[in-house]
C-alpha cells in the first residue's frame, strides 16, 4: 500500500471510529436500558456496519483505492486498527475481561460483531463499486438546460 493511500484509509478509519464511538455512547444511554446489553450489542452491530458501510461509501472516490488489491488491503488495515481499538480500548480502558469481548465476536454465543468485521474488511470493495455506479448514472442522467 502506497503512503498516500495509507494516509487516506487511516484518515477515513479515523471518521469511522469516531462515529462508532459515539454510537457507542448513544446505545449505552438508550438502547441498553430498553433491550439489555446483549440485544444491544446485536443491535448495535447491525447499525455499527450501516455505519462503516456509509463512512465508506461517502469517501471512496477520495479514497481511491482502484485496485482489488488496495481494496483488500485497505480492508484489512482497517480490521487490524479496529480489533487494536476494540480490545485495547475495552480491556485496557474500560477494564472488561478478555472473555467478555470475545462473546460479543462468537458466533455460536450470539454475538455477531464477527460479521461486522468482515462488513468493515468488504467495506472499500463494496463501497467503491456502488460509488462509481452512482458516479456513472449521475454522468449519464440527461442534461437539462433552462428554459430561455
């Protein structure tokens, strides 16, 4: 991965995370109380990657990443910054048990922030292609012209 483009995915790693930290906060004060905390974590799961998923389409084309290859790489330098964050933030700041942050990745257990991963790793490969679809139709909408 050339610097620009680490730079680039870095940065937009960054605007993930932040919007992740505040759905975080916001699904603690009002989602727990109501489901429980493990139906928010299920919960917040789903939102979590609609989330990456938006982040990531709305930087693609600055992004570039134009190869499959960049692609994946961009994905897997992402899941390698987020389960950093996560276990470190979690049990180095938030002082939870190794086994309480691995539930929440086991599959058989409920927890499905296993599949919000591989949404964050397919994330720049999805996100470019829809971005260059929408791209493609806005050039080629018809162009109107005002009335004289």
């Amino acid at each position: 991965m050339n610097p620009s483009l680490f730079g680039r995915a870095s940065v937009l790693w960054l605007g993930m995370i932040s919007a992740e930290i505040v759905h975080g906060i916001a699904r603690r004060l009002w989602l727990v109380p109501v489901t429980g905390e493990f139906r928010a974590s299920q919960i917040g799961a789903v939102i979590g990657s609609l989330i990456i998923l938006l982040v990531a389409w709305l930087g693609a084309r600055w992004l570039n990443a134009a190869t499959k290859g960049q692609q994946r790489a961009v994905g897997v330098l992402w899941l390698i910054l987020t389960l950093a964050f996560e276990f470190g933030f979690g049990h180095w700041v938030a002082d939870m048990p190794w086994s309480r942050l691995l539930a929440d990745y086991n599959l058989f257990e409920g927890g499905i922030l296993s599949l919000g991963m591989f949404v964050l790793y397919l994330a720049p490969q999805w996100t470019r292609r829809r971005a260059l679809q929408a791209r493609t139709a806005s050039l080629e909408a018809p162009q109107t012209r005002p009335l004289s």
